[in-house]
C-alpha cells in the first residue's frame, strides 16, 4: 500500500495552536520528515509523540527526496517545517512536487501561517493580497525585485530576518514609496509585537531605539 506525504502545520510560537488532526497524524505516521529534527523533536516530546524523525531541508538535495521516497513506499510520511505551514518558503514545497511526480498522495493538515496571521490582524486590505516571502540579501537585488511591485494595488506579504530588517525598509521606502504598512514580530510567541503606520514611520521608529530582535512578517 502506497504511502501518503502530509504536509502538517505546527505551531509558529504558541503550542495551544496545534491541531487535533495535526497531532493524531503526526502520531500515525510512519515518520517525521522534518526541516530542523532538533526543532521538531521538542514539539514531539511535549505532545508526547514517539514516531520516528528523520532530517529533510534545503540542502538535503536528491539523496534527502529519495529518503523520503522511500519511506513513501512502505507507509505515511508526515513534513513538517521549523514552525508554520510547510511549503511556504522551506523545502517543503519540492518534496511535494517529488511525490506527486511518484505518484504519491500529497495532503494538507492546515494550521498556523506567519503570512496569514499579519495579514488578518493588520488593518490591512484582507480581501487582496500577495506572498512573496523573503526579500534578497543583496540590496541591488532587493531593489530590483521591488520595482515590479510599485503600482501592485494589494497587500504585499514579506518576511524578513531581524538583521535585514532596517536594510529591507530603507528599500521599500525607497522603491515603493511611503505606505500605509505593518510590522508583525515574534506572531503568537510572549513578546508578539504589531507596529502600524507608514513605511517611513516604521522606519523612523527604529532611528535611535535597540536593534530589532525576532522575526518579523
């Protein structure tokens, strides 16, 4: 019997935001591919969860696919990525296509999402939006991916990294203009923080102030 890959939402920050069918899955399955196991086993052990846990990320490549494969073949597989809803800027997304090429099912157990969270809470339009994940590193090349962006009538949804973050807005400014705008830091974890206002409001604040800290959606 074909093996199905489900792909498993867990929590972003809070583990009250787990599941019930998230964890009857993850306790079911045969194993646990996971983004980070060291990550993935902490959720594991408070949820009293002893299934299997194997490592697949980003530089896991064709022999990590194949792992997983094969596990596929011999019964269910469920991914799960360091926090949130896999496939959205983790390796989750190419283990997917890989199984379904194979042949295999490919299920969703929806839960936690950053992108979705900031967005709803935001004040924002709700209605439109678009993901775009993380912005490049280099600042020419962020620019250059912005300027596409500048006359998009809907919510843009970026995430970035603490030490990028002052770099990332002075582009956004730059490029898109000063907006309405939204910094969500640290979603559903003890030191959540929102900051609504304009993008060179946003930045304004960061002027004189401790250096940001967290992740930021």
């Amino acid at each position: 019997m074909m093996g199905t890959l489900y792909l498993v939402a867990t929590p972003i920050g809070n583990l009250e935001d787990i599941t019930l069918r998230a964890l009857r899955v993850l306790r079911e399955a045969r194993l646990v591919a996971a983004e980070d196991t060291r990550h993935t086993r902490k959720l594991l052990t408070h949820f009293e969860i002893a299934t299997p846990a194997i490592s697949f990320h980003q530089h896991s490549g064709p022999a990590g696919v194949a792992a997983v494969l094969a596990a596929l073949a011999a019964g269910d597989v469920a991914y799960v990525s360091d926090a949130g809803t896999p496939g959205i800027s983790d390796p989750g997304a190419e283990l997917a296509r890989a199984a379904l090429a194979a042949g295999y099912a490919v299920v969703p157990i929806p839960g936690p999402s950053a992108a979705l969270a900031a967005l709803i809470a935001s004040g924002l339009d709700s209605a439109r939006f678009t993901f775009y994940g993380f912005l490049p590193r280099k600042a020419a090349e962020r620019r250059d991916a912005l300027a596409p962006l500048r006359a998009r009538p809907e919510t843009l949804i970026f995430y970035e990294a603490p030490h990028r973050l002052l770099p990332a807005l002075d582009d956004l400014l730059a490029v898109l203009g000063d907006r309405p705008a939204v910094l969500a830091r640290e979603l559903t974890k003890l030191h959540e923080e929102w900051r609504r206002s304009t993008l060179a409001a946003l930045r304004a604040g960061y002027a004189s102030g401790a250096a940001p800290r967290g992740e930021y959606t």
